[in-house]
C-alpha cells in the first residue's frame, strides 16, 4: 500500500548559530537604511544637477518641449522588459532604481566627462571638428556604458538574490539604458526645438521632427540594446559557480567591451557617407536586436522548462501539489491561475498567485544551481526561506492552481488521471511524471 507523507513536511534540523544568540550586529555603514539614504542622496543630487545643466543647455521651453516628446517611448520600453521577466519577475525597488541611475547618475557623468573630453581634445589638437568627431566616436562610448553598467554592477553585488540569470542581466541593464536615453534624447529634443525657434522653421522639415524621428521612432532601442551586452555578462557571471571567479570577472567585462564596441559603430555611422546611417541601421542595428530578442525570449522559455524538471522533487517530498510544476512551468497557465484567484477571491489572492509563482521559480533555478555545484553557501537556508513563503500561501492560492490545471490541460497528461481537488493524492508523492508538457504559451 502507498504511502504519503503529511502536506507540509517538517523542516531538517540545522546547526545551530555559531555565535550562540543567532543574531548578526552589522558596522553603522551596513545598516539597510544607511545605504538607501546615502543612495537616495546621490540619486537625488544627481536629479537636481543633471535638470540644471539640461535646462540651461535647452532653455525653458525647450526643456520642456523635450520631456514631452522624450517619454513618448519610456512606457513602452519599460513594459517589454517587464514582459520579459514575467517568469521570475524582480522587485520594482530594482526597476525604480536602475531607471533612476541611468537617467541622473549616469547621464550626469556622461555629460560632464563627455564635455570635459572634447574641450580637452579640441584643445590639445586645435580642430573642434575632429575632436567632436573622436569624442562621440570613442569617448562618449566608453564614458556612457561604463556608467550605465555600474548600475548592473551595483545590483548583482548588493541584490544578487533577485539576479540569478541572463533575463535578469537583460532587464536591468535595458531599463538603466532607457532611463539614460530619456535624459539624453530631452537634451537632444530640446537643443533641436531651440534652433528650429532661431531658424522659425517648422513642421516635418524641422530640426525638431527629424531628431524625434531618429531618436525616438527609428532607434528608441539602441541604448537598450548596447547595454544590455553589459547585462548578459553579469547574467552568465551569475549563473557561474562561486569557484568560477576567472570567469565571473572576464565575461562581464567582455560584455561591456562588446557593448562600447557596438555603441562606438552606430555613432561612427554618420561618418561612413550619405548613407551610412540608414545601413548601419538596417544591416547590423535590427539583426542585433532581433538576435538578442530571441535570445532574451528562448532564455525565458528555458526557465520554464526548469520550472517543470526541478520542482517535482518538492511533489515527492510532499511540498507542492502534483500538477504544480506543470502549472508553474506554463505562462498560460500561470496567468489563468492569476486571473481565477484575482476574479473570485480578489485582487489581494491574484498578487498572492503572482508571488507563489515567483517564489517557485526561484526554488526551481536555485535547486538547479545547486545540482550543478553553482549554489552558494546559504543554498540550505535559502531553499528553506523559500518553502516557508511556498507553505504560507498554500490555502490561498491552491483553488486557482488546481483550476488552471484543470482547465488548461483538460485532457489531462498521458497515462496519469490527476486526482480531485481535496482527494487523497493531492498532496501525493508517488505520482508519475512524463516528460510530455500538455500546457502551451
């Protein structure tokens, strides 16, 4: 006769605290809220003076002309990545600080250093046109993803729970670059509507329309894309063993070299000819970025299939119900989970949906990690942290989960009749899994 062991196992014993009252004294400056003040500060100092230099540069007008037209695509972009990391989706404080970096910290240090560079060079070889020509070629490159990519830096050092992978290195550095390409294309917008005021041009033939055109219609991508290469490199560095450190150190910087690379070859396309830009554009720019596209989405997809192959160890422990990792490992199935608990139980059950998911696919890419020999050494506390937020939203989120098994494979999966909902079985380990997916999307 089967046996099952009881819905929620007991935890193992673990050692216990070396230091005898378990509690951890941190040094003044490791204190959280020292950190988010002084980091609040930077941001905020960076906001007042970036906004200054702007507005000086455009005028009034002019300033406010370009922030109009420059947040036209912010929404949209920041929506695709969110898309993207709809799998394991990260914090918003995350978000919310990378975009705030990237349009105060670093727009301020790629202005001020670019400025700097170029009045240097023009200077030191007594031609301003050459040195306008180098510094947007080879110093501005170098200068505005270094700074972008300390942003990415910063989270995968003081975040690295909630970087685990490329996707994470992906959103990160895209919404870092959009909030960079925010400030710039204000400045850009707003120079452009005050020569169009001196010239009294207007319309489609003005400065102003062809600027919004390139910048904003044509290639509101192309800072996203530069460093996102940044972003990649951190996430391999992540998914990379803590014995790896060669590794953990070259691909990010290969990454960053490759995105000041790519970003010095679109700025140098308007020196190639007439045309130069319009080839750049369709011959490298869009196969770029429709191969990183794919390369974003299949490295999501294969989150899912991690999700499925990991989490049916916890089934037979007796941690999660049968169809879970079938459920968890679909996004049609996960959003059907959401909707059904958000429609019937209100939207506080659909949020609590929204983070068992998260919180199970975290356990899934951890256990993964830690099959490989890529955990780290809190893998034993962390996968307990992690079953102690699955457990306490059990109750709550069970009767959306079991309807989306129910709905989304109605046919059920080959040689397996999953059991009702409160029958014996449903917390059962000895259940069958084949390696056939009935869900899709």
């Amino acid at each position: 006769m089967a046996t099952f062991p009881p819905p929620y196992p007991p935890y193992p014993s673990y050692p216990p605290d070396p230091a005898g009252d378990g509690l951890r004294h941190p040094r003044w400056w490791q204190r959280r809220w020292v950190r988010y003040g002084a980091l609040s500060t930077l941001l905020a100092l960076s906001g007042l003076v970036i906004l200054a230099l702007v507005r000086e540069q455009t005028g009034t007008e002019g300033f406010l002309v370009g922030l109009g037209l420059a947040v036209l695509p912010v929404p949209l972009l920041i929506g695709a990545f969110r898309w993207l990391d709809r799998v394991q989706p990260g914090p918003w404080r995350n978000l919310l600080f990378a975009f705030a970096w990237g349009a105060c910290a670093a727009a301020l240090i790629a202005i001020v250093a670019n400025s700097f560079a170029t009045r240097w060079i023009a200077t030191a070889t007594a031609d301003p046109s050459s040195a306008d020509t180098l510094g947007a070629t080879v110093i501005a490159p170098v200068v505005e993803e270094s700074a972008k990519a300390a942003a990415v830096l910063l989270v995968f050092l003081f975040r690295r729970r909630d970087f685990t992978g490329i996707v994470d290195g992906v959103v990160i550095a895209g919404v870092t670059a959009t909030g960079f390409a925010f400030t710039e294309n204000i400045l850009y917008l707003g120079t452009a509507f005050g020569t169009d005021q001196l010239s009294g041009d207007t319309g489609i033939a003005s400065v102003t329309a062809a600027t919004f055109f390139v910048r904003i219609v044509m290639s509101p991508f192309a800072h996203p894309l530069f460093t996102v290469l940044t972003g990649i490199g951190f996430g391999i560095a992540a998914f990379s063993g803590e014995g790896q450190r060669v590794r953990r150190v070259l691909v990010p910087l290969a990454g960053l070299l490759l995105a000041m690379s790519m970003h010095a070859f679109w700025n140098g396309s308007s020196t190639f000819g007439q045309y130069g830009f319009f080839a750049v554009y369709g011959t490298f720019m869009v196969p770029v970025f429709g191969l990183l596209t794919w390369l974003a989405i299949w490295t999501r997809q294969r989150e899912l299939r991690t999700v499925r192959e990991e989490l049916p160890a916890y089934v037979y422990a007796g941690w999660l119900a049968a169809a879970e990792p079938f459920v968890l490992g679909s996004m049609r199935a996960r959003q059907m989970a959401r909707e059904y608990a958000a429609y019937h139980f209100g939207k506080p059950a659909g949020r609590a949906v929204a983070e068992y998911e998260a919180y199970a696919t975290t356990l899934a890419l951890l256990r993964r990690r830690g099959q490989r020999g890529r955990a780290g050494a809190d893998f034993v506390v962390r996968e307990r942290q992690l079953l102690t937020e699955l457990r306490s939203r059990r109750e709550l989120v069970r009767p959306a989960l079991d309807y989306a098994a129910r709905t989304a494979a109605p046919n059920g999966w080959p040689g397996y009749a999953p059991p009702a909902y409160g029958a014996p079985g449903w917390y059962g380990a000895a259940v069958p899994y084949p390696s056939y997916n009935p869900y899709r999307g």
